[in-house]
C-alpha cells in the first residue's frame, strides 16, 4: 500500500510533463499543417533534378 504514495504522485507528474509537451508542441505550430507533409513526399522536387 505504501508503494501506491510513491507511484501515484510519480504518474502524476509524468501525465503533467506529457499534457505540458503536447500543448508546448501546439503553441509552436507543430500541427498547423498536416496534409503538406504528407503531400510533399509525393512529388519531386524540380530543383533536385539533375
């Protein structure tokens, strides 16, 4: 029982650091554009030709 004071606190600020993360990565844009990535690879690029 006393491991359950140690893992609880311990999960805790494991799922804070995580929801701390994921809001920094929206605050900076990291998902602003989901389909460009995504069609990029589909195409050459024409400065890449030789």
């Amino acid at each position: 029982m006393t491991v359950l004071l140690i893992l609880i606190p311990i999960a805790l600020c494991m799922g804070g650091l995580g929801l701390a993360a994921f809001l920094w990565a929206l605050k900076s844009g990291q998902y602003d554009d989901m389909e460009g990535a995504a069609q990029r690879i589909l195409f050459d690029d024409p400065q890449d030709r030789v």
